[in-house]
C-alpha cells in the first residue's frame, strides 16, 4: 500500500510564505514554496525531490539567511521535522 502524505507548512522569519509538501512512502515527491525568491526555491524544490525528509533536514536545518535567524531551506527542515 502506498502511503501520501501532503503537508502545509506557514514559515516564519522568511521571505516565503507557505511551504507544500508532499511525501510517499518516505520519500520526497514535491516541495513547493510559495513567495521568496522563485529560482532558489525551485532549484531547492528540484534538489530534494527523491530524498528521505530526514537526510534533507540533516543537511539544511540551522542555515541562516543574512542576519536572520532562518532561512527558506532552514524552515523545510522545520516542515519536515513536523511529518517525521
């Protein structure tokens, strides 16, 4: 059986707004950020599809965004952290 799971997650501290995400069977199938800087974020998009939640919050939590204390990549991990 196939497991989906679809996640809205409302950032906060960042230039984006909301983050969709959508997992099957443990793994990554689309992330979808709305607002923030569009290239990035879909490059960021591009990057993670395909990978476990936890192996992408290992290597994106706790990354800043000039003097804030968050970042658009640090605030999927905190969206991931919520699904797993």
């Amino acid at each position: 059986k196939i497991v989906i799971m679809k996640h809205s997650y409302k950032t906060c501290g960042t230039c984006s707004r909301q983050i969709e995400i959508e997992v099957e069977d443990g793994v990554i199938k689309s992330v979808e950020f709305m607002g923030g800087c569009h290239g990035n974020l879909q490059g960021i998009g591009a990057l993670v599809k395909g990978l476990k939640p936890e192996d992408v919050i290992s290597r994106v939590e706790g990354i800043k965004c000039g003097n804030k204390p968050t970042s658009c990549p640090d605030q999927l991990a905190q969206a991931l952290k919520e699904i797993v």
